[in-house]
C-alpha cells in the first residue's frame, strides 16, 4: 500500500513503501535493498543518509566536495564487493 504526497511543484506523487520505512512509518521493503546481505544493506542506508545531509557551506566550501568524493568512493566500493 503506497500514500501520496503534494511534491514541490504542487502534483501529487506516490510515496513507496521504502520511502515510508525511512520516515519510519512502515516496514522494510519485499525488495531491492532488504536483498543485499546485511552489512552492505546497512553501508547503503547510511551513505543515503549523507547524502540527505550533504549540502554546501559558506563557512567550509571545500568540506562539501570532500564529503561528497568520499560517499562516490564508499559507492564504487560497495558496488565492487556486490558483483
């Protein structure tokens, strides 16, 4: 069962069942992510985590595409140990 949302632009979109299971409002989804073993499942969520937190600073410009080569790295690492 998938809710709507009003996006930014004023349309409503369907909300998946995953997106739910971050906002803590569900359970983890049948698939995709729930399939990789645990560890990289974990990697995953919390690289998406900083992703959401990833914005640029006025104060620390550099700090921004530090932050962001390195969840590219953690990515390519992840992706390697997947295949």
């Amino acid at each position: 069962m998938a809710g709507h949302v009003t996006g930014r632009n004023g349309k409503d979109r369907e909300i998946s069942r995953f997106s739910r299971c971050e906002a803590g409002g569900g359970k983890p989804p049948s698939g995709g992510i729930s399939r990789l073993p645990t560890s990289e499942g974990t990697a995953l969520v919390e690289i998406a985590d900083r992703v959401r937190r990833l914005v640029p600073s006025s104060h620390d410009p550099e700090k921004f595409h530090v932050e962001k080569s390195e969840i590219e790295h953690e990515l390519r690492r992840l992706a390697r140990e997947v295949r």
